[in-house]
C-alpha cells in the first residue's frame, strides 16, 4: 500500500532562449481515498495477475473516477482559467470595477454561454491577478512549519506588488551617482533584496468536496511559475520526471490527500529546426572568433629563432632586519656576454627612502618598487656543454638619516631564476667590515663606510679568470635581508614544440652540445640549475639546500642532476672541497 | 558544436558563500549577484540569490554562517570580463532598521580547483559627521545605487568608504575547452620558490 511520494519540492532552474508563451505544462491532480487506494492496489494486482493469463474481474474497474476526484489540465504561459470562486464573483457586473475585472466579466460570460469550460478544479492566478502565496514561503523548509515569517520572507513575498513600475533587466552598472546618501525606505525594500523582474504564474486547484467549490479556504497552490526577461524559468516544484506524484494535503477537518503530477508538455523542437539552429550557433560563434581574431591581427610578434626572451616584471618588496632606518636600495641588472638588451632600457634603479615599522620582531621597510626588463639571450658558443649564464641583479642596501649620514647596509645579488613563473626570494645581505674599532665609530658617528669598488665583487668579479676564488682576507658582517617577487616569462619559437618531461631533461643536455645545428634556446628552459654550484664534502648532488663557502668554482657545467639552490653567504672560510662526483 | 573546433569555452563555478566575520554585527543575511563581460552569458544555474538569516555562535567562535550555495555555469568567446562575484551584506542596526554592512567583489578563479577566498567588506560612509549622525539616527545610512558598482572601478574617486567584516567563499571551479583555445590557466607544476632564506637546511633527498 506504500506509495512512492516525491518529497522533493525544490525550485528547479530552466533557461531558454525560446519565447516564453511556447510553455505548456500539463497538471493532473487525482484524490487519494481509502477506496480508491484499495481500488489503486487491486487493479495492480489484477494486472499483475492478468499477465499471468488470469479471468478479469469486472468488479475492480476503479469506480472512483468520478467527476470531484481526478483532472487534468494543459496550462499554457499566463492562460487563464478562472475557478468556481472567481465565476462566481465575477459574474456580476457591479462588482467588477477595474478593467482587469470588466475583462474578466466578459469572458466568464462568453464561456457561459458557450457552455465550454474546460476546467473544473485547476485553475491559475496569472501575473495581473494580485495574489501572492504566503503559505509557500513557510512552509517548506522546517518541522513543524513556523507560522511567523521573517521579514526578509515578507518582502520578497512583497515584490510582485511593487512591480508595477517593471525595471528593464539591464546590464549597465551606473558610473555616476554611486551613493545614495539617504535612502529611503522604499529603496531600502528594494534593493536589499533579490528584485529581478520577473512574470509570475501559479497553477491552483479548488481541493473542496465535489459539489461545494468556489470556496476560497479550499483553494491550493500547485505549481508557481516564474520567468524573467533573460530566458530563466523557474518551476517550484519541478516536474515529476516519474519520481512519483507530490502528496497534497487538505486542511480543514476533513483531510484528505492529492497526488499532483506535473509535466512539461511544450511541443518540442523538430529535428531539422533544431539542427538548424546549432548550425546557426556555430556559425554566430565562430564568425565572432574570426572577428576577433581579425581585431588583433595574424602577426604575433615572435623573436627570431634561436633566440630567447626573457621578460621580467619584479618587485623589490621589503627589506627587514637592518640597522638603521631610513633605507633604500639600489640596483642594478648584469647581463652576461650572450645577453643583449633592448636599446632604452635602463637596467638599474633607487628605490625611495623608506622608514622601517617593526613588524614581529624585526624592522621592516616596504618598498613596493617595481622594475621590469627584459632581454635576449642568444647561444653563442655551441662548443662544449656550457649552460648559459643568467642575468644577476645586484643590489645595495643603504640608509640615509636625518643627519644625512649615509651608510652602506648591505650588499647581495639575485640570479634571475631560470624557470619561468612567480618567485618570492628573500635574499641576506652582508656588509664589509674594516678591523678595528675606528671604522666602526666612524661609522656611527659621522656615517661612510667601506664599500666595494665594483659591486660585481659581490658575487664572482668581472675580472675575474680562473677556477678559484678566494675571499680569504675580507671580513663582513651579516645585516638583514630583502625580499623580492618575480614574475619571470620565458619567450622562444622552440616553446610550443612541447614540454619535455624530467626524465628527457638531462639527456638532452648532453645532446644538446652534440647537436650543433639545433637552436639550443628550447632545451635551455627546462633545466632547473643554477649555474653556480660549489664543491661538497658530501658526494650526492640531489637537490641539496647547503651553505656554500668561499670558494667556488666557476665555468664547469652543471652536471648535477636537479636543482641546487644557494643558501647562505656565511662569514670567509678557506676550505676546500671535493668536487661533485658525478 | 565540434568537438575539435571549439568556439566557446565553459566556465562551471559551485562553492558557497561560507561564513561572514563582522565582530560588531549580528544577524545578518546576504545576497550575491555576478557581474561579467559583454562576451560572457551564463548558461545554467542561477545568477543571483539571498540566503538566510543568520546569528553568531553561542560558542565564542564569533563566525557567522550562511553556507549558502553557488551553482552557475558561463559560456564565453573571450576572457576579457571574466565574471566577478558580489556580495552584499545586511543586517540590522541597533533600532531594528535594515542596513547595509558590507559590499565586497573578488573575481571568480581562473584555474581549475578548490579556492578560498576572504574577502573584506566595506562600506560607503558620509563625509560629514552631522550627516553620519543623522543617518545612524534615522537607519538610513548611505547604500551604493547598484551593488554591482563595487564589481568596477569606475566613479570609485567621490566615494568614502569604511572597512568592516570579511566573508569567505569557497569555489570549485571547472573549465572546458580553455586549452584548445589557446588559454592556459594551469598553475606551473615546478618547485614555487626557491628559498635563499637558509632557515630550513634539508641534506640529502
């Protein structure tokens, strides 16, 4: 005797570019009695038996079909039917005042007289008929249903009323006149809400006993329809979908209870009309693509081949952990020999003078200075297996008091990453320290302080030849750090020929150096090392964070598998080490 | 529409405006709308909605949760526009009056994936202190015309505005076809940064 209900009463969101008035939905509401329950399950069962070859039995037709018990409808967009209350209101003439009602008058009494009347307990309120359902807003969500609604429910109930002036669904945002200093109640109802415009229409039925409709306690909402001018149609609740009938139930004293089907019976696209209009979409689309493509024109400026471009768009961010305040940067870009750049471009900048704020425990100077530059590197030598050199930024750090006493804060440079993306590199600095305790009082008192004549000396000096560097003999000290952001863009034919995958990357650059009439710029982006890399005690060279010392070694290819990142800059040792077995 | 020569692609946004983080307010509801390009149209879901009314927590942890859905999805030929959502938040104020608590906008994600986002509200102020008087007194404090100014930048200069609450939303995005037409919006599967900082020393692998 268990029937599957649909509890699922949800609203369901529909959108269509087709006119609305195609809309055709077809209701049928059938009463659920104890005989015609009973009646329901015997005629199951007797089906089920007559399959299996079984006599009929005449008796177990279904005798409730009577006229107050089952009905079905097919509803169009704001079709209107009226219901016994509204026949019978409207009948009259002299209660029909407005010209909505004359209207109505009219056609209730060409339909009398015609004798055709197609419904008997469904009808629908259309959107000129000002009914709103309050039940709906209340019930639905809670256990026992909460009687008192909010105000939010109120006024949301409340639009349909205040619609009459109809605002265009318009997509402009204003540009002027943003604020409205004091608004006023009306506005505030109307905006504070979600008051698209929309048509509304809800399907009802008169639920009464057969014999007495037309009372208005008795009428029910079935279905409520809602469009709006974008082509969004919302059904609440949705068809049924065979997932059974929606259960209805009568107040009053006499309960009853209703299945409700609901069905989407607008007359579907042909075929042909359908095909039609995809092809019709497509075509719109692609003409569009074609046009826009046209805006833009055929010519993507592409560098030459065998050449790669690099752009970088960076960021000094902050600088934190000095001495003193008052700081800023100075920097400046070092292309290597096969770097060139474009003519113009200054590759050098100063950063403001910035007053420190302690943040945590440090001092910390934002400086927000962006830079941007951008080169191109070509292969020179395609000889030996040299991976190229990247462009080193070098930096000072200085600070400027109210005195005017300047100092040298600190000294660091940052290898441009060869990959391409964001990076966040926090870079220390250090600064050169005289022995004694003169410098260091002059350096306190008056300002001036050592620096380095050539501020490549930071990292491997220009004039650098050799496999050794020794630092032995300069004496710094630490001092705080800086921080950058990169956004590094990597530009070159060979790109689109596809990335190459980890395994590949090593083996083709061995190749690479065998290969001499293949650009060598592709192969570049892929590898991740840094072209500095030291000697450790330790054999494995597998991705290895560790301090470096002093001494470095320079020129050799980067034969270590991985990447392997610098650290930090400790204070002069002059150890040696072994070389990377490899 | 071919399959292999796509004209439009499909951004498919679900998520839910989480919770809201206004210390001094209670009670609040919200409502959202998406502002989008001329190119863009949405092609199932639902573009707009209010939520529920909701008070804070009896535990101390002052959050206050709406968990209201999203479900949209848009078609576009051109990424120029790309939707924004904006959120409006209401509530009342100490006479009972509906106010406006906050206005805020952050654009849908590009790449594909689960995304949180905070985003800190604020709210128009008047100028004077007679008229922010008047308008505390009277419940009528300056609202923005269409909430959908806060989603552009444009007549942004004459207004004043006041910060106050954040709101996390959290989206699950989905796209389709970006890459055949040419987009690429995935995030690099390489090691993000490279840390010189030398606080976390790591031997060996």
């Amino acid at each position: 005797m268990a029937e599957v209900w649909c509890t699922d009463t949800g609203e369901a969101v529909y959108r269509s570019r087709d006119a609305v008035k195609n809309l055709r939905i077809r209701v049928r509401i059938q009463r659920v009695t104890s005989t015609a329950v009973i009646s329901h399950h015997l005629q199951q069962r007797v089906q089920s038996q007559q399959e299996r070859g079984i006599m009929e039995l005449d008796t177990f037709v279904s005798q409730t079909q009577s006229v107050g018990d089952e009905e079905e409808l097919v509803v169009g967009w704001q079709e209107k039917f009226f219901s016994q209350y509204e026949v019978d209101l409207y009948q009259t003439e002299s209660v029909c005042q407005t010209p909505l009602e004359k209207q109505y008058h009219e056609e209730i009494m060409a339909m009398e007289r015609a004798k055709k009347r197609r419904n008997q307990r469904i009808f629908t309120y259309t959107d000129f008929d000002r009914f709103t359902n309050w039940e709906e807003q209340a019930q639905s969500l809670m256990i026992p249903t909460e009687t008192r609604r909010t105000f939010l429910a109120e006024r949301m109930a409340n639009i349909r009323h205040r619609r009459q002036e109809r605002r265009p669904a318009d997509t402009s945002v204003p540009k002027t006149r943003l604020v409205v200093w004091e608004p006023s109640s009306e506005f505030m109802k109307n905006s504070h809400i979600v008051n698209t415009p929309m048509q509304t229409m809800h399907l009802m039925a008169d639920l009464g006993p057969p014999g007495k409709l037309g009372l208005k306690e008795n009428e029910y909402v079935l279905c409520t329809i809602k469009t709006d001018s974008n082509g969004v149609v919302t059904v609440k609740p949705d068809f049924n979908n065979n997932r059974g009938p929606y259960r209805l139930e009568t107040e009053g004293e006499k309960r009853e209870v209703w299945r409700l089907y609901l069905e989407n019976a607008s007359a579907p696209i042909p075929g042909e009309e359908k095909q039609r209009e995809q092809r019709m979409y497509i075509d719109l689309y692609s003409r569009h693509k074609d046009y826009l493509n046209s805006l833009v024109g055929q010519d993507f400026e592409m560098p030459p081949p065998g050449i790669l471009r690099l752009l970088v768009n960076g960021e000094i961010v902050s600088a934190q952990g000095y001495e003193y305040d008052n700081l800023y940067i100075h920097f400046f870009l070092e292309l290597p020999n096969s770097w060139s750049s474009v003519p113009f471009q200054s590759l050098s900048g100063v950063t403001q003078t910035c007053r420190t704020r302690t943040l945590g425990k440090d001092n910390v100077a934002f400086f927000s200075y962006p830079f941007t530059f951008e080169s191109f590197f070509r292969k020179e030598d395609e000889s030996e297996d040299s991976l190229p050199q990247w462009p080193v930024l070098y930096f000072k750090v200085l600070s400027l008091d109210f005195w005017q006493r300047y100092r040298t804060e600190g000294y660091g440079y940052l290898v441009i990453p060869s990959t391409p993306g964001h990076h966040r590199l926090t870079l220390q600095t250090w600064r050169p320290l005289q022995t004694g305790t003169v410098a260091e009082l002059r350096r306190f008192f008056i300002g001036g302080a050592p620096e380095l004549e050539d501020i490549s000396d930071v990292r491997i000096p220009g004039t650098f030849k050799g496999d050794h560097l020794s630092r032995l003999g300069f004496r710094t000290q630490t001092t705080g750090s800086v921080t950058f952001n990169l956004n590094c863009i990597q530009h070159a034919r060979g790109i689109s020929e596809g990335p190459k995958t980890n395994a590949g990357r090593q083996r083709e650059s061995t190749q690479r150096s065998n290969q001499h009439h293949r650009p060598a710029c592709p192969r570049v982006l892929n590898i991740e090392l840094n072209l500095e890399f030291f000697c450790v005690r330790v054999t494995q060279v597998n991705k290895l964070q560790c301090f470096i010392s002093m001494c470095m070694c320079s020129g050799q290819h980067g034969g270590a598998a991985g990447s392997v990142a610098v650290t930090q800059l400790q204070g002069p040792g002059g150890c040696e080490f072994e070389s990377p077995s490899k | 529409m071919t399959a292999n020569n796509p004209s439009v692609f499909l951004l498919m946004v679900n998520g839910q405006i989480e919770c809201a983080n206004f210390p001094d307010y209670d009670d609040l509801y919200c409502k959202y709308c998406f502002v989008y390009g001329q190119d863009w149209a949405p092609t199932s879901g639902v573009e707009e909605g209010i939520s529920q009314i909701t008070s804070k927590g009896r535990d101390s942890s002052q959050n206050l949760v709406w968990n209201f859905p999203l479900d949209i999805t848009f078609k576009s030929t051109n990424p120029f526009g790309w939707p924004q959502i904006v959120v409006s938040v209401y509530g009342p104020d100490t006479f009972g009056n509906d106010v406006v608590r906050g206005y805020g906008a952050v654009h849908i994600p590009f790449t594909p994936g689960r995304h949180t986002r905070n985003i800190p509200m604020f709210v128009p102020e008047s100028t004077s202190r007679l008229q922010k008087f008047t308008s505390w007194l009277m419940g009528r404090r300056p609202e923005y015309t269409d909430p959908k100014v806060v989603a552009q930048g444009e007549g942004r200069e004459v207004t004043r505005v006041r910060s106050q609450g954040f709101v996390t939303l959290q989206f699950s995005i989905v796209t389709k076809d970006m890459k055949k037409l040419g987009y690429d919006t995935t995030s690099t599967e390489q090691t993000p940064t490279t840390r010189l900082a030398g606080t976390e020393q790591l031997y060996g692998t």
